[in-house]
C-alpha cells in the first residue's frame, strides 16, 4: 500500500454535485478497416504469445474526456487485455485523485462520470475514501504551511503491471518491432513531490520533448540507454500533466531493480521478494510527518 494524495478542494459532496458531461471522441473509419472486437490470429505484444488477438489501447479510453482521431492501439491477446484493464481501471482512479493530476480541467468531470457509472463498488469505495482520508498540512522544506490536503492509502500494485504493459505497448509504436517477452521492463512511480526535480534532473541529460494524446491527458517520451543492451530504453511517462512514471527495459530494467532494492534496504524496510513489495515508494516528509514540496 502507497500513500495517495487528494486535492483538498475534493470533498464527498463536492463529487456528488458535480454533474456529469459525457463527451466522445470523432472518428473516420475506412470501409475496409477490420471490425471492431474481430480476432485474427497474430502475436501479442504484452506476452508474445501466439493466440487470437485484438487491437488494444495502449492509453486507455476510460481516462480520456475527448480522444485523439489516431489513438495507439496494439496487438493483444484476450488474457492480457483482461490484465490490463484492471490496472487502466485503478489509473483512472489514481491520477484524477492525486494531488497534482486532480488540477487538470477534465479531472472533476471524470470523477463525477466515476460516481454516475454503474460500478457501485468504485463508487462507494470513493466516497468512503473521500470521507474518510485523513486531513494533513502541506509544508515546504523550511515548515512554512502552504495548505492542506487528504492523505489516504492507494495499492498501486495493478497499476504498475499496466504501466510495465504500456511501455511495451509504446516499444512497438515507436520502434515497429516487439519488445522480446523475456526482456525485463521496470516502472518507478516517481511521487509528485519529487516529479518536477526528477524531470528537471534528467533533462540535462537528455532533451525531453512528449508527445501528448487527448488534452495531454497522456504524454510521453523515449530514449536510448547509452553503455547498455541494444534492448535498453527509458520512458517518460505522463498523466494530466503531473502524475509520472519512469519505465526503463533491458539492463537497464535490471539496474533500476538493484537500485530500488538498495534504497529501500537503507530504509530499513523489511526483506520481502513481492512485486507489490518492490514497488513501494519513498516520499519526502518533515519530523511530524508531514509531506513536503521540495524546492524547486
């Protein structure tokens, strides 16, 4: 479990009286383009199994207002498909609620269209959320209180085997071949305290320049691991402008793990070999626990 950031203007009754705006995306289809949900025989790229496959969205739908004409879509088979959407589901989820995605202009309209659909259990389980996070200051690094938001607990465990999804999904769009199903893929939840210096940081190393989809709802952005495997990239990977998520594949993938397992043994957190172990993250926080925005 991972601590989840509310903005503080979110409140169960301001969720409730928003109303809800449904807006879709314009599509032109070609008359000999194949039919929606129709399986043919291929590859998968999320396993690379051999099965019967369909075309997946690599961002997911549920976290847009408004899609792009030319959405990425991928080869994918059933199995995976089911995995993923899972995990899409709790993105949604994530980024419209943490602290810094929730400033986005389509994210109280999702929540209210979370709040109107017809899964009572996610419903319920955001208004209990809501109700019942826990009300902490925000403060900079010197103690001064810059506001006030809600602090609650967010298993990001399906949402990283997504993201491990979505790199590989990404991998084929912009490289044209698939990432071998043996190759490791690594995701780093970066927390939005640490989301602008870790982009500032890295960018005087490499350019980093996104490419966006639907209201940069999705952003994202690629690059080569030089002094590694020809099968090393890093990803950029954006949600409403803040939420981010480094992914890296190859050695480097393997790397990353080392590195995280490291930290979190300086930590003195308890040895345990559990993806959802693994994926814990470290956030900054003062003496009284507080959360910190660190300069930028």
């Amino acid at each position: 479990m991972c601590g989840l950031w509310y903005h503080n203007t979110l409140s169960g009754q301001r969720a409730n009286d928003v109303s809800l705006y449904r807006q879709q995306g314009t599509f032109e289809v070609s008359k000999n383009r194949r039919k929606k949900g129709e399986q043919k025989q291929g590859t998968c790229v999320y396993c690379g199994k051999e099965d019967l496959i369909t075309r997946d969205h690599v961002f997911p739908q549920v976290i847009f207002l408004e899609l792009d004409k030319q959405m990425i879509t991928v080869p994918a088979c059933d199995d995976c498909q089911k995995i993923k959407r899972l995990g899409d589901r709790d993105l949604r989820t994530l980024i419209i609620l943490d602290v810094g995605g929730s400033q986005h202009p389509d994210a109280m309209t999702l929540v209210a269209r979370m709040l109107d659909e017809s899964n009572i259990r996610l419903r319920l389980w955001i208004q209990k959320t809501i109700e019942t996070a826990k009300e902490v200051d925000l403060v900079t690094d010197t103690g001064v209180i810059v506001g006030k938001v809600l602090e609650a607990d967010f298993n990001k465990d399906r949402v990283m085997v997504s993201q491990e999804m979505t790199v590989r999904g990404l991998y084929y769009h912009e490289k044209d071949k698939m990432l071998p199903a043996d190759c490791p893929v690594h995701i780093d939840y970066i927390p939005w305290q640490l989301a602008p210096r870790f982009i500032q940081q890295s960018s005087a190393l490499t350019r980093i320049d996104p490419k966006t989809k639907g209201n940069n709802v999705a952003m994202w952005s690629s690059h080569p691991v030089p002094n590694f495997d020809d099968g090393s990239t890093a990803w950029f990977i954006w949600y409403n402008d803040w939420v981010l998520f480094f992914g890296t594949t190859g050695m480097a993938a393997k790397l990353r793990q080392e590195q995280k397992e490291t930290a979190l043994a300086r930590h003195s957190w308890k040895s345990d070999t559990s993806r959802a172990s693994r994926r814990q993250v470290i956030v900054p926080r003062d003496l009284e626990g507080r959360p910190i925005i660190p300069p930028q």
